[in-house]
C-alpha cells in the first residue's frame, strides 16, 4: 500500500534542509506540487487503476529530488553541473535506501527507480518493462506539462537568467532551429543563445507520450501562449517561433487523435 499522505510529510521533513526562500528552491516545491496534480490528471483521463494513479504521484513527488541538492551546490539547474535525476535515484535506491522513508514495501522499488532516473533522458526508447516504460512516459509527460504553467509564471529572469526583451532580440543558432525542423526535442549541448533555450521549452511537445497529455496542451493553449510570452525585436526569430508554433500544433493535434 502507498501512503502518499505520510510520503508528503517525510518530503517536507526533506525540504527543511534547504532555504526555502531560495527563489531556485520554491521554484521547484511549486513544481513538484504542479507535476503530482499532472500526474493524477493524465492518469485519470487514460483511466489508469488506482494502484498506478498512486504510483504516479509518488514518482512525481520524487522525480526532483535531486535537484535541492543541485541548487545548493551549484545555484543552477544546467544538466552539465549535475544529473540531478542519477543523483536523486541514488539517494533513494543508494546506501541510504531513503526510499523507504516514503514508501514501506520494496514492490516497486525497480520500477520508480527507472522512472526517475530515466525521467530528464533526451530520449526514452522502449526497451523497458511495459508497467515501468507507462511510469516512465508519465512522469516525462506530467514533468512537462506543469512547466508549461512553470514557464508562463515564473519570473523571465530566473529563467533565462535575462528579460524578455533581451530574449526576443536574439537568433535561433542553426543547430537549434534543425531539430525544431525535424520535429525533435532539442539537446542541451545544442543551446548557444538564451532564445535558443525558449524554443526548447516549446520543441519539447514533440517528446509527449500520451494522447490524453496532447489534448490538455491544446486545450490550455500552452503552445501559443508560451510563444507569445516573448516580444520579438529580432523579425527572423519572430518568424522561426511563428512556424515553430505551427509544427508543434499540427503535431500534436495528430497525436490527441490516437
């Protein structure tokens, strides 16, 4: 049985060995929060047992644990200073087995690790066990569908470490705009510009695994609102968000479908 009450409660025990009026920090309380309700979301409209829809939440509670650690060390969520997915799954399933803190029985232990480790990969593949492969593709889709709300209510600064309007002036690098062409989420490595990392937020709807997932975003109208958070001094840019905006629709409209 998964008590997710007292998972909550050992949480926010966790939560006080960090500031929690770090902006980096409340970001991602608030996030955690937003990705538990996405989970259960999903998981209803695909009619999910009541046994998975609280698996669900539980790996959304945890899927980001790692990333406390991440802010205090390092005051950035770059992938390149930590994985903070490995280091999560490590505290949990490591030396510690602090998983047990949040979870009495092992049943599941091998499924939420992968989820969780596996839940920030550029890609998932399907090699898995088919109830892990469902957790992981969950997670990945809950994960993204609260920054959408992340991304159109958080402070530009913190995240993009500049305004809006210094955005809007820069180019989209090639190798970027490419993977936006080939409808494919973008890689880290492959951000140069700070615009090159608002055209991630909004290529990552080509990674969505659900149908019931891509029928949210459309409904919100995530896509055109994220786009036009930004006011575009830079006319070619403009025009790359425009088409962009275009592809990500018609994608997911196709996929809401299935």
């Amino acid at each position: 049985m998964i008590d997710l009450c007292a998972a909550r409660r050992e949480f926010d025990r966790y939560l006080d060995l960090f500031c929690r009026e770090d902006e980096k920090i409340k970001l991602k309380m608030i996030h955690t929060e937003g990705v538990i309700r996405c989970s259960r979301e999903i998981g209803e409209r695909m009619g999910l047992e009541s046994e998975d829809l609280e698996l669900a939440q539980l790996i959304a509670l945890l899927h980001d644990i790692g990333r406390f650690e991440q802010v205090r060390r390092f005051d950035s969520f770059e992938p390149g200073v930590m994985d903070h997915a490995a280091y999560g799954a490590e505290l949990l399933f490591g030396e510690q087995k602090m998983i047990r803190k949040f979870v009495k029985e092992d049943t599941w232990d091998e499924l939420i690790c992968q989820a969780i480790v596996r839940h920030s990969d550029y890609e998932l593949g399907d090699s898995m066990d088919p109830r892990a492969l469902l957790h992981a593709r969950l997670i990945r889709d809950a994960d993204k569908l609260d920054n959408c709300r992340v991304k159109l209510e958080d402070q530009m600064e913190v995240l993009l470490g500049c305004s809006k309007e210094e955005a809007g002036c820069q180019e989209i690098s090639p190798e970027t705009w490419r993977e936006c062409e080939n409808r494919k989420s973008i890689h880290s490595a492959n951000r140069r510009t700070r615009m090159d990392y608002w055209v991630s937020y909004v290529a990552y709807f080509f990674d969505i695994n659900f149908p019931a997932t891509c029928r949210i975003i459309l409904e919100k109208q995530y896509v055109e609102r994220i786009i036009r958070r930004i006011p575009y001094g830079n006319k070619e840019t403009e025009q790359k968000m425009k088409k962009l905006g275009e592809m990500v629709t018609e994608w997911l409209e196709e996929k809401a479908e299935g």
